[in-house]
C-alpha cells in the first residue's frame, strides 16, 4: 500500500519537490556536521573533567533536535527515490547510479553514526576522555566528507533532473 501512494506521487512536479527537499536537507545537514566537525567536537576537551558528563548528555538531547528532523528525511526521500527509480514519469531520466550513490551515502552516513558516533558519544556522558574525543573527532571526518559528497550529489541531481527553462 505505501508504495502504491508513493508511486502516485511519481510526477515531475512531485520529484522536483522531493529533489529540492532532498538537497535542502542534505545541505542543512552539511552545513551542521562541518560546524560540529570543525568548531564543536574539538572544543569538547576545553570543557573540562567537571561536569562533563552532564554537559554531554546535554549535547546529544539537544542536537538530536536539530538534526533528527533532517536525517530522517534524507533517510525517507532515498527510499521514496528508489521506488520511483523505475516509473515512466519517475527518476527514469536519471542515471540510476545516481540515486544508488544517494541510498549509499545515506546508509554510510548512518552506518558511520550508528558504529562510531554514537558509542563515543555514550562513553562521554560518562566522562571526559581525550581519547575518545579523539575518535570522535577522526570518525566523524568519514560523516563529514560523505555529507559533503551527498550534498553535491543532490545539487547535481535537481540541476539535471529536468530540462532548462527556455526564455
């Protein structure tokens, strides 16, 4: 049933909606994880032994409600385009490479924060320890560069998903 609606949905005015929430998203989320990369992770070692527990406990509840949101739309819009991928008004036009590279950096991107990310950030609501900020830091180079990549990606397949407009 769910892919019977989603199938309807399979028109050009639909997919270029799904394409632009696609890149919005994905660029939010670029746009977060070079932030964290670059700025907050690495100042996890100058907020010092105490309390940080409480502090990063606090960092994973409130950033869950920033990136929450985003990632599960990203997740949900590679599925939507994977069922589209074979329809006659669907993403035909596209290379299917396309879309698969989509569904592939998503998944390593959740693979990554599921195997990394969030086993370190489990062991910091512990405590502090600059080693597994360290990890933290190193791991989520492989988050950063993929969203990077998956951000291009999804620029790349709204730009050339339909014809230019003639004036």
């Amino acid at each position: 049933m769910p892919e019977k609606l989603i199938l309807a949905f399979a028109t050009p005015a639909w997919i270029q909606v799904a394409l632009v929430l696609n890149l919005v998203a994905t660029c939010y989320m670029t746009g977060v994880i070079v932030f964290v990369q670059i700025v907050h992770y690495p100042l996890f070692n100058k907020v010092g032994r105490d309390g940080f527990a409480t502090y990063a406990e606090r960092h994973q509840w409130l950033t869950s409600w920033v990136v929450g949101g985003p990632m599960i739309a990203e997740a949900l819009l590679a599925v939507v385009f994977m069922i589209w991928l074979g329809t006659s008004d669907g993403l035909s036009r596209f290379d299917g490479h396309m879309v698969f590279a989509n569904v592939g950096l998503a998944l390593f991107i959740f693979g990554v924060t599921a195997i990394f990310s969030i086993p370190c950030h489990a062991a910091l609501a512990i405590g502090h320890d600059t080693r597994i900020v360290s990890r933290l830091v190193w791991t989520n180079w492989l988050r950063t560069v993929a969203w990077t990549a998956k951000a291009a990606l999804a620029a790349w397949m709204l730009v050339h998903a339909f014809p230019a407009p003639s004036f």
